[in-house]
C-alpha cells in the first residue's frame, strides 16, 4: 500500500525550510511562469518574494504542507479567509509601485484576483502547489481535503482561481464549479477561471 502525504499547519518556526520548498513546488507554476518567465530570474527573486508573501501567513497559520513520512514538504498551499482581504490588497498596491515589471505582474495578478473574489465570506485558496516529483501521489487532494473541512467547519464557501485546464479539471473532480467569467493574463498569460464549493 502506497504511503498517504501526512498535511498539516506549517509552523512560522520553520519558515526557512516552508520558503525552500515553495522554490521546489511553484518554479513551474503557471502564474510564476508568467510574471517572470525567465526561469534562472525566478530562482533568484523566488527566496524574497516567498519570504514577504509567507511572512505573514505563517504567523498567522494560514499555510497548509504536505509531506511523505521521512520525507521533505511534498506541497504547500496558503489558504485565507476574506477578512484578510485588505491585506492583499495592500500588499498588491505595495508591488505595484516598485520599480520591476516582474513583480507589477504579481500585483496585477492579484488586482484581478481580488475582483474575481465573491463579496460574501469565504474561505479562499490563495494559491497550491505539488514538487514535481510527487505529482500524481495525491498530494494536491490531500491539501484540497485539508481546505474543504475548513471550509465546512466554519460553514463558509471556498473559492479559487485555477490557472491551467488541468487544474480546472482537477478542481471539477472535487466539485468545484465554475463561479464567473474567467480572466485571461495579458501578453498570453494563463487564463485564470474562478471556481467555487459549497459545504455540505
């Protein structure tokens, strides 16, 4: 029997470790594609821009790993509620005034995002993602699962933007359903399709 990932609330204790392995689990990602599509130019901005986004989130419990039992973190995945929208916003217009295309990028993301969120009370993914060398483990549905119950404790819905078909799909199995018109990236971005689960 294959072993099962074992998902739990980071620690701000280990931030290092979390930042290291976001490296690892979003190099390829769609979005971080986009915004800065040199690879070797994400691996040097990769540590910094982690640290700022990860800060915070840790501290406040908000990032959720995934990891094989003698093993390194598989996946990470930062989930938030929509009282922490302000936050985002703030941290968006932050980017946007520095001097770096790349990161007026991660604020226009975020700009949309903010506008593709539902005015109601959420819970939100903020953003997840599996190292290629776990893909297809189940990685990825056991941080899903993780939010859901979240979710259905606090008996709030769960939104998402997924960013490539797969994750549509992906998303689809679980039951999410399409929530709005998705939003295509300028100069060929990924298309971003907000998605949507009720609790039972």
């Amino acid at each position: 029997m294959n072993a099962q990932p074992v998902v739990r609330q980071a620690e701000s204790a280990e931030s290092e470790h979390v930042i290291a392995a976001c490296l690892d689990v979003f190099l390829d990602e769609a979005v971080f594609c986009w915004a800065v599509p040199d690879e070797a130019l994400r691996r040097e901005l990769a540590p910094a821009l982690f640290a700022e986004q990860l800060r915070g989130a840790l501290e406040l419990g908000r990032i959720v790993v995934a990891e094989f039992p003698g093993g390194g973190i598989a996946g990470v995945s930062i989930w938030v509620t929509s009282e922490d929208a302000d936050e985002a916003e703030e941290t968006a217009a932050a980017l946007q005034e520095q001097d770096s295309p790349e990161l007026k990028r991660f604020a226009r993301v975020a700009e949309i995002s903010a506008r593709l969120r539902p005015a109601e009370r959420h819970v939100y993914l903020n953003s997840m993602a599996v190292s290629p060398q776990h893909r297809g483990a189940g990685v990825g549905a056991a941080m899903l699962r993780y939010g859901m119950d979240l979710a259905r404790r606090l008996g709030l819905p769960l939104h998402l933007e997924a960013s490539t078909p797969d994750s549509e799909r992906f998303y689809a199995r679980h039951g999410f359903q399409p929530d709005g018109e998705a939003v295509t990236l300028p100069d060929e971005g990924p298309t971003l399709q907000p998605m949507s689960w009720q609790p039972d």
